[in-house]
C-alpha cells in the first residue's frame, strides 16, 4: 500500500509539473513573422558644376511651403472640400510641389569635425498623395518622396532621388503609376530648371 502511495504521489508530482510548463492560452503568443518581398527601385543622378549654394537655393525657390499648422486647421474646419484643396493649392510652389522638411547632414557632419555640403530635401504635395492613397492606402509610406543634394568627392554637385514611379511601382496599380509617371516629371523638370545657368 505504502509503495502504491509512492507512485500515486509520484504521479501526481508529474502531473503537476507538467502543467507548470504548459503555457497559459495566450501568455506566450510569438509575435508574427514579417512578409518580405523585394522590388526594385531606379536611383536618379543628376551632377552639376553648379555651386552647391546656388543649386540648393534654385531648387527651393520652386518649392512651395507645406505649412502643417495651416493643414490641420483647414482639415478640422466645416469648409467644403473643394474650398480645402483650393487653399492647399495656395501652398503650392512654381513645381507643383511642397517642402515639408529640410535635414542639413552636412551641419550633422560637424558633431564629427567634418566639413561637407549635404541636404536632404523631403518634397510632395497632399493632393497628389491623396491622389494615390485612395487607390491604395500603402502609397502613403512613401509620400511625401525626398530630394539628396550633396558635394560629392568628385567637386561636383549632386542631385539624387528614387525615380517615383520605381518606388511606387511595387503596388501594381495603373491608377497609381499614372500619378507616380506625373510626380517623375516634376521632379525632373525641378532639377533641370535648378541646374540652368
């Protein structure tokens, strides 16, 4: 009796055990694994012997101001549609499209003690992502598009963005192509005319 008593307890040792590593439903959930997927992006080089200075003020001349403060008062305001995107128009430069930041890596680099001439220039317009979003939501990721404008080793200055269309081809969508074959063309007409003499 005393042995049966041993193993019952020996049993129930086990048993309890065994439940003491079996997770609770839900505790230890794993977090999802990511989907991937590569697509392939054409990088656009414009080199000038254009100052620096004067091709960096040349593109932004172009450029209209995106003013966020403005932004979210008219999208809080009862105006009508119409009404708003005229007032978003307003904020519209000579290239159709809007500086919403400017990042100077160039100021960055001195933390470092170096010297260099690098800005990074992110540039759209509202409209034309809404243009593109309400076919597919994604396209927002890359809206509004950035602008590189840098001395590179050769002295020479650089004017580098991913071709639009490239970037936003990944969504399959002739809707949004269309846009993106639009945005292609004001990008490059910024920088041609940034570039004249």
């Amino acid at each position: 009796m005393r042995g049966l008593l041993m193993r019952f307890s020996g049993l129930v040792t086990l048993i309890a055990l065994g439940l003491a590593v079996v997770p609770v439903s839900g505790s230890d959930d794993v977090a999802p694994a990511p989907l991937t997927t590569s697509t392939s992006v054409t990088h656009v080089n414009f080199r000038s012997s254009k100052s620096f200075d004067a091709a960096a003020a040349a593109i932004e001349q172009q450029l209209g101001k995106f003013d966020a403060d403005a932004f979210a008062s008219l999208m809080a305001s009862s105006m009508s549609p119409a009404d708003i995107e005229s007032k978003i128009h307003a904020m519209e430069g000579s290239s159709g499209l809007m500086l919403f930041a400017v990042r100077d890596h160039g100021q960055l680099l001195s933390l470092k003690g170096k010297k260099a001439s690098a800005r990074q220039y992110e540039v759209g317009n509202p409209l034309i992502a809404a243009q593109m979003t309400q076919v597919d939501l994604r396209a927002g990721e890359y809206a509004p598009l950035r602008m590189y404008v840098y001395v590179g080793t050769d002295n020479m200055t650089h004017i580098d963005y991913d071709l639009p269309s490239s970037v936003f081809g990944r969504f399959k969508s002739p809707a949004v192509a269309k846009v993106a074959a639009g945005l292609n063309h004001k990008l490059e007409t910024l920088v041609t005319n940034a570039l004249k003499d």
